[in-house]
C-alpha cells in the first residue's frame, strides 16, 4: 500500500469506516474475504474482527511512519509502504551511515532494492536527504576523493578557478586557466591540495548555498582564494529567503555591495551566467 492507502486503512480504526477505493490493494481484499472490512456500497467499514488485527501488526507502525514523515515535513508524500519502512530503517542507522560516509549508491544497494534505486533528484532521496540531515549524498565514493580538473592548453596555467558547479569543466580548454571542480559542497577534500601559488578565483552562484561554500573554503582551506565578481550580473528571482550569514572580512567592497543588493531584491545569480576572461 501506499502511504494514502495506510492513511485510509488507519481511518478504519479511529473512525470505523473509509472510501472504498481502498479496495485497489489485495490486500484489503484478503481482509474483506476475512470478515474484518465489510462493504456498503462506496464505503468500508471496520467490523468487530478488525481491531485485533490492526493493534497487533499495523498500528504501532504506522505511527512511527507518521511520527517520521511528520517530524521531516512529508506527509504529503506518497511513498509505499516497502519504501516507507526502508526510511524507518536509515532514520534508526543514521549514525553509523554518516560515520562511515555511505555513497548514495551504497544506501540505495543496502537498504532499498538494488544501487540505483535512488535516483538522485528524486522524491525520495530528498527523503533520504532530510532524515540523514545532509545537504548531499555522492554518488559514489569517488566523488568524496577525486578533484576534477580541466588543465589549460598552453600547459601552464597562470591562473586556476575552483568551480561550484561542472558546467565550465565541459566546456573547451582555456588557453592559460586551470579549472578546477571538486563536487559543489563536497569540499572536504580541500583539505589535501597544497594551496597554489598562482592567483586563485571561486567561481559560484551567488545565492545562499553558493555563498556559503565560499566562505567556508577560504576560512578552512585557501585564505588567499578570491571570489570571481558578476561584471554585468543577471538577476534571477531567488529561490529562497536570503539567510546565510555574511562574514564581511572574507569579502571585496565590491561583493559586498552586490551581496546587500541581492538580499534587498531578493535575488541571485547564476554561476553559468557569469562571463571569464582568460
């Protein structure tokens, strides 16, 4: 069932009677043929049977399920029940998936059917997202290990930008700037990479996910890395309330001005729209 049909199932136990459409699981069938549900034209009612059954195996579930959807805002999901069981599972290991890093492959080949169960972008892995309390899962390992990086043509690089997003690393080789992915917020990596000698740029957008990678890698990792100011900036309508905590020492005047100007109009730019010289 899904998790609207054991909403309605419940409703046979606190108000003895629901749809019955209801009937589309064989499920309730089985319980029909039983004697526990009976029907009445367009409507299921609980019989004196039913009671027993439900306390035993489905109501102590079912308010677990309610109690997690609920304490993560998704009660107006539609998982199935399979799925919905699967999330108890991940909420009661969330410790040990987070100590011991999990891939988004390795949750979905663990706890789901197989490793590409999860999609990313899906409903249900922004479920995942919520329980486990993580902006990201990888998906793979690798991507937690791996920096990316689209050497110049020239083959001595006077200049070298740590992307936000992968977009620019698709793109033809600059002449004499390296580009540099290392997987959006998965920055931890930083850790590892001597700080360059050359000038150094952040290439992101500017909205509050973007602005907080920043911030947290020239704190963490490379003091001396710059943040690549939009020249002729396209404003787009923002996708949330600006709420990212601005330590103005690690900004220009210039990007400050910008930043106070985004917030005030509620609006950000994209990181694609953004133009580099090389």
């Amino acid at each position: 069932m899904t998790w609207k049909a054991l909403q309605q199932f419940h409703q046979l136990y606190t108000t003895r009677q629901t749809t019955a459409s209801l009937r589309k699981s064989p499920f309730i069938e089985r319980q029909i043929e039983m004697g526990r549900i009976e029907v009445q034209g367009k409507t299921l009612k609980a019989t004196s049977h039913f009671d027993d059954m439900y306390e035993a195996k489905h109501l102590a579930l079912f308010q677990n399920i309610t109690t997690l959807l609920s304490k993560h805002q998704l009660l107006n999901t539609n998982f199935k029940e399979n799925d919905l069981t699967t999330l108890l599972h991940i909420q009661a290991d969330k410790k040990e998936i987070l100590h011991k890093q999990y891939s988004q492959k390795e949750i979905s080949s663990r706890y789901f059917k197989d490793s590409k169960y999860l999609k990313t972008g899906s409903k249900l892995q922004q479920a995942v997202l919520k329980i486990l309390e993580t902006d990201q899962l990888t998906r793979t390992k690798h991507n937690q290990q791996f920096l990316y990086v689209l050497h110049c043509s020239s083959k001595n690089p006077q200049v070298i930008i740590l992307c936000e997003n992968e977009d620019q690393l698709k793109k033809p080789r600059r002449q004499n700037t390296e580009l540099w992915y290392a997987g959006g917020n998965n920055t931890a990596k930083l850790a590892y990479i001597k700080p360059p000698k050359i000038p150094f740029y952040y290439l992101c957008d500017w909205d509050n996910k973007g602005i907080e990678i920043y911030q947290r890698i020239k704190k963490q990792y490379f003091p001396n890395l710059q943040l690549i100011i939009p020249q002729n900036p396209k404003y787009l309508p923002a996708k949330s309330d600006w709420q990212t905590d601005i330590d103005q020492s690690l900004f220009t005047k210039e990007a400050l001005d910008l930043l106070t100007y985004l917030q005030t109009h509620q609006c950000w730019v994209e990181e694609e729209s953004i133009e580099m010289s090389d």
